[in-house]
C-alpha cells in the first residue's frame, strides 16, 4: 500500500490536448516518406509531380504546393525533405475512410505521419534492447517516474519500478521524454507505448508488441462507461473492483476516459494475475497520477487488503465486496471451456464481491453463452454451462449485450458478450440486447450511434425499479431486445434454462416490423396472375385469410430431441474422392447454384472409406446455414452431403410415402410437417437474422423455430408449395431452352457457318 492516498481531484491528468509542436526531425527521402505515409511509392511521385510549383503556378494560394527538397542536402536522384514541411502538407490530405474524431476533424496523413516519425527511435531501440517488452517495461517506468513516481517514497514504489528506471539507458531515457513532451502529457504517452490509442496501435505494430492482443477494445470500454454513468461524487462515493484488469482499460476508462473517469469515486483497487501485466499496470496509473490504486495478484488477496478509511486499531482490513465490479477475462473462443476457473467463473466471483445494491460488468466469449448440454442421455454439462445455469437461477443475470462483430481489432474472429450483473435475488426476466444487429442497421455512423441506442434501452431497464421490463415502444424492432424469464410460468412458453443458447442472436426471433402479411400475399398474387394468365383459376382457389388467434413456436431443438426430426450432418471429403461418377456431392457451391446438381460425384467405392458420410432419402431437406438459410428439398434422394451443408429428416416421411406407394388411404392429419412446408418455413426472415459469427455467419439449426399448424393446414401449404416448386421448375426449363438457343445461334453466326433470312 502507498503512503499516502492523494485527493479525488489529483487523481486526473491536467494537461491539455496534445497539439502539433513544432519539433526538429532528422530529414526524410521520397522513400521514407512513403514508408511513414503508409501509402506507395507511386503516390509519393505523384504528390510530388502533380502539385510541383511549376505546375500550380498561380493558383499556389489556394493549392499549397508540395514541399522543396533541403538545398544542399541528399543528392539529385535522391532528395531529402524536411519532415516538419512535409507533416503540414500532409494535414491538407484527410485518411480515405476515415471516422471524424469527437472534435469533427477527420484525420489527416500528416497524423500518421508525425505518428511514424515518433517510432523511429523506438523502433531502433528495440532492436538493440532485444525484445518489445524490455523497451516497454523501461521506457513506461521513465514515464511514470517523471509523472508521479518521483514523488514517493522509494521503499513504496511499486516492484520492479526502481530497476526498470535505472536500467533504462540515455537512448531511452531520451526517447520516453520526447515520446512524453510531444503528445502531451505522461499519461497519453504511457497510453501511446501499451498501443491503447490510435497512436499506440501503430506503436505496438512496428515494435512487433503482442500487449494489445488482449487489450479490452474502446467500444466495449465506452459502452461500460455510459451504462455506469457519472459519479456526482461526495458522500458515498462508488467504490470499485477490477477484476482481471489488463492495463487498466476499463477502470480508467469510467466516466469517459482517464482524465476524468476517476474523478468523484470511491475506492479502486485492481486485481491482475499475469505479472508482467500487473507490473504495467502499476507504471500506467502512476502516470496518470493515480498510483494510490492497489493492484492485488489474486481476488484472495482483496478480504485481506488495507484500506484508506481504515486505520490499525479498527478491526480487520479487507476490501472484499464494491458498488461496482468489472472484468474481462482474457480468452478465446473454446479456451478453458471444461476448467472450472473459465470465464464464467469470473462473472461468479464478480457476483461475489458485489454489494447489496451493486452491480458488476463483465465481457466473456460468446460461446460461453451458446454452448448446449448434449443430446444423449449420459450428456454431462461442462463447467462453463452449469456456471451459466448458476447465474440464471440464482437471478444475477440483469441484461446480456451481445456485442458487435469483429470488435476486437485483432481477434476478428471471435464475439464478445457483455454481461450485466446483480447481487443473488429472485429470477427477473433478463434483458437480451443484440448490439451486433444495431450496429449493423446504423452502418458507417460510428460507434457512438450504436453505443447510444444501446444504452436507451438498457438504462430504461437498468435506472427503473426492480423488476421493470422493457416497454415496447422503447424498442424500435423486437429483435434489437426483448425480456426472456429464465423460467417461465406456464408449458410451452420460452425460458432461458432450457438447455438452448441463450445468445441474443439466437433468441431474439419477431414477426416482421411494420408489414401486413395479408396485404403482401394479396398483391402477390395479383402480380402472379397478371405475368401469368393461366394459373388464374388454380391462383382462385386458394383460401387465404388472416389468422385470428396466436400461434405458438416451437424451436426445432425440441422437435429433434422429441425425435420427430433427423438431423444429418455434412462430411469433409477428400477432393481427389471426388469425381464425376457415382452418387451427387451436395456442397456449398449447389446450394449457392454455383454448380449444378451432379456434377461433383463420389463412387461407391470411396464413400465407404466414409462410414458416417450420410446419404440423403426422398423427401429430405438439404440445408445451408451460413449467411443466411438456404434450403432444397431433396425429391430423389441418394446425394451425399458435403460440410457444411446439412440436412433434415421428417421421421415419419418414410412410412407416408409407403402407404402412398401402397394405395392406402392417407388422411392429413398422418404428418405433423411435410418437405416443402418445412423448407420454406425455415427461410422464414425471423429465421434468417438468428446468424451469429465474426467471419462466417452461421445460423444454429436447433434454434430456428417452427408455427405450431393443424396437420391439415401443412397438407394445404404443402399442397400450394409443391405446385409452385414445379411451376418453378417449368418456368426454369423454359428459360434454360431459350439460353441455349440464343447461345447457338449466337455462336453460329459469330464463326460464320450460319446466315439468318425472314421466311
């Protein structure tokens, strides 16, 4: 613990913004200016060419012309600038793509450019240092050693700080200090050096540093920020833990950022069990003057933690619980899944260390979320889904965010989830937030759009009483959010302890916004009727009304575990297995109608080197699931499956089509769901938006949903749609006969061997 605890006020930089100084710089060829530019040499050439002053002439006012070489310096076949020149002429040329900052200002390849000419010596440094971190650990302890640092008490400064200063030489004493006097501020240079800024990213690029792997992304820290909200400060400030606090993003980042985010709270103490992080840590907050942080090696270590308010004769110190609690485990998708100290087990302990009226934040791996329990009946729950089941039981879940795609600047193709959190009480109603979907309908609008929508509908839940639930005309689409029980009061009715993902991607499902099925249907059949006069009479028959009473869902996970569907998996083949003989491969490439049906084949002989590849019957529904939900029903069967197509099985189809086959009589209500019925029904929209994945967006297969119909309400949908698939099928055949016939008339007359005359 430091000796002395400074004001709330001492605990936030005072610096202003940091500006463009005006600082001597070594001068720079046509080359280093395309290297520190980021853009080729050919557009250095024609910057140069194009705004010479020979040939802007007059109009040099309004067009600065591009700078003079050094007289005297480089050589005729290769220049040198000064790079100060070249940084303002820059300014005038903003970023393609670029978002504006929160001033309005775009930014400009003069930025990057004075951002690169600041890695030089850093760069070099870490060459004759040997490896990113000496250089980082050395230079962050010059830094926090000018800020704070310098005035403690050597035997309370932080471990390891003393030697990383004295072992930092001249070079980079030098280069920590003019890292530190160019931006502006101890606290912005320490952020620059972790690779926590724009600046700081291109820092840990060229210094080839693995810190900002693991680095909580400044969306989901600014998103943590508005829900927490100010601290009004004075009596009963907040108190707060960090757990698995990283460098310390989101505790310095409550509020708005680190310059005033610690202004008006309470105790703050982190808790970092990587060394190495825990060590730069410390360096961080001392250059932000806020070294008085505690940070702790394990959450054990908090119950035995001396506090400021607590002086030695009063009883046992600790700091085991807080108003605030925030985490970010560090792991990817699938890591530490069956440990028990996996991500969850830190939303637990989170949960643990909050006070009765706390509330904890914490980031985990979406598949955390979307993990089932198994099928079979000896299926054992991992620790990472009881943990999950613990937490919804226990009612300590208030909202899950799920959080845009490819958020993580580096992990791309991993998804996040934040988790908000209570103190164990009686299961509410949890609010699932798809972010991922407002932030792709909000579009090149920034991340500010989509954090403000986010926010509007989990604080009108989160700022209410307990128990309060979303109103609907809170939410501009019922899939944006929605509240789920997590047990629900009657049969049949959806919950989140279902044994099913409870990602909001995958639960979040709602009619369509805003359209009148009965009107669509009616003008669609118009238009039917009009392209195609024949059909009127069989378009006449068709009894469709609007529905006056609800329609239950069912989601096909319990269709599957009640055994009325199969599902069959596709199989990874071999290419060289694949040949043009033998049964039809159904990959991607046909669903897509990239390749027709049968042209990839695979003979008997090589399938049986497959035993589980599965071979699909009449009836079947191939189905593609990624991007969307493409779905053909298999009227043949007999077609081997390729990864990642599966299919589907009614169970019952088989014996249907024997006793069609038998000349028995068939009464309707012998199918539950029929072939085209149940393709199409899987097409539905609400289907296609339950996609999740950073890379490749896949929609889980037993969280799609079916309307619960009357068997003889399928057998007239199956009726209708089967007649439209052959109509389909005709008008396809029709269409392909005239291709060809204009193809060959075409090519006859292109080689010369036919010649056309009117008869």
């Amino acid at each position: 613990m430091s000796w002395r605890k400074p004001e709330a006020s001492e605990c936030v930089q005072k610096s202003t913004a940091p500006g463009k100084e005006s600082h001597t710089y070594a001068p720079v060829s046509l080359g280093e200016i395309k290297e520190l530019a980021g853009v080729g040499r050919p557009t250095v050439s024609n910057w140069r060419r194009r705004h010479s002053r020979a040939v802007l002439g007059d109009s040099g006012e309004s067009r600065h012309p591009f700078p003079d070489p050094i007289p005297g310096a480089g050589s005729e076949s290769k220049p040198l600038f000064d790079a100060s020149e070249i940084a303002d002429w820059l300014d005038l040329r903003p970023l393609p793509d670029a978002e504006p900052d929160d001033d309005g200002r775009l930014p400009t390849y003069g930025d990057r450019f004075r951002r690169a000419l600041r890695l030089r010596g850093l760069v070099a440094l870490k060459h004759s240092l040997g490896s990113a971190a000496t250089l980082i650990s050395q230079a962050l302890a010059v830094i926090a050693m000018s800020a704070e640092g310098k005035d403690w008490i050597p035997e309370y400064l932080p471990e390891g700080l003393l030697d990383d200063h004295q072992a930092a030489g001249p070079d980079v004493v030098r280069a920590a200090l003019e890292l530190m006097d160019e931006i502006g501020a101890p606290g912005w240079a320490a952020d620059a050096l972790l690779g926590l800024d724009d600046e700081g990213l291109e820092i840990a690029k060229r210094l080839e540093s693995d810190l900002v792997m693991d680095v909580t992304p400044r969306g989901i820290v600014e998103l943590v920020a508005a829900l927490i909200g100010p601290n009004e400060g004075g009596p009963g400030q907040r108190s707060t833990i960090s757990l698995c606090a990283g460098l310390g993003e989101l505790l310095l980042g409550m509020g708005g950022g680190p310059y005033e985010g610690l202004r008006g709270h309470g105790e703050l103490v982190a808790v970092e069990p990587d060394p190495s992080l825990r060590k730069l840590l410390h360096y961080r907050l001392l250059s932000y003057e806020a070294g008085s942080i505690d940070v702790c090696a394990s959450p054990a270590d908090l119950d035995t933690l001396d506090t400021w308010d607590q002086l030695p004769d009063e009883g046992p110190h600790g700091f085991s619980d807080a108003d605030i609690v925030l985490a970010d485990p560090p792991y990817v998708p699938g890591e530490r899944e069956r440990d028990v100290a996996g991500p969850l087990w830190w939303a637990e302990e989170a949960v643990r260390r909050l006070k009765p009226s706390g509330r904890a934040f914490v980031v985990v791996p979406a598949w955390t979320l979307s993990r089932t329990r198994g099928t079979g009946p000896t299926s054992v729950a991992t620790p990472t889904i009881s943990a999950r089941d613990a937490l919804l039981e226990r009612g300590c879940v208030e909202a899950i965010i799920q959080l845009p795609r490819r958020i993580h600047p580096f992990r791309t193709g991993a998804e996040y989830v934040l988790l908000v959190l209570r103190p164990p009480s009686d299961p509410r109603p949890v609010l699932l937030v798809d972010a991922d979907r407002i932030a792709q309908r909000t579009g090149g609008k920034g991340r500010k759009e989509w954090i403000d929508q986010v926010v509007r509908l989990a604080r009108a839940v989160l700022d209410a009483d307990t128990g309060t639930e979303l109103s609907p005309e809170a939410v501009s689409d019922p899939q944006d959010a929605r509240h789920i029980p997590v047990r629900a009061d009657g049969a049949g009715e959806e919950q989140l302890l279902d044994a099913r993902s409870i990602l909001p991607a995958h639960r979040l499902a709602a009619p369509e916004v805003h359209v009148d099925h009965f009107d669509e249907t009616l003008t669609a059949r118009r238009a039917v009727a009009a392209a195609m006069p024949q059909l009127r009479d069989w378009i006449g028959t068709m009894g469709i009304v609007k529905r006056r009473t609800p329609v239950r869902h069912r989601k096909l996970d319990e269709h599957l575990r009640a055994g009325q569907l199969r599902l069959l998996n596709g199989h990874r083949i071999k290419e060289t297995d694949i040949t043009n003989t033998g049964l039809p491969v159904i990959g991607r490439e046909e669903m897509l109608g990239t390749l027709p049906v049968g042209a990839r084949r695979i003979a008997l002989e090589d399938l049986s080197a497959y035993p589980s590849a599965k071979i699909t019957e009449q009836g079947d529904i191939l189905l593609l699931a990624e991007h969307g939900v493409r779905c053909h029903v298999d009227a043949t069967g007999g077609c081997v499956l390729l990864s990642p197509v599966q299919g589907l099985r009614i169970a019952a189809y088989r014996s249907h089509l024997r006793d069609v086959a038998e000349g028995e009589q068939v009464r309707p209500d012998t199918l539950w769901m029929r072939p085209h019925s149940l393709a199409r029904l899987l097409q539905a929209p609400r289907n296609q938006h339950r996609t999740s994945g950073s890379l490749v967006r896949r929609v889980s297969v037993r969280d799609m949903d079916l309307p619960q119909l009357p068997p003889d309400e399928v057998a007239e949908l199956e009726e209708i749609l089967a007649e439209t698939e052959r109509l389909r099928a005709d008008a396809r055949r029709q269409l392909e006969a005239l291709d060809s016939l204009a193809e060959r008339v075409s090519a006859g007359v292109a080689d010369g061997d036919l010649a056309l005359r009117r008869r």
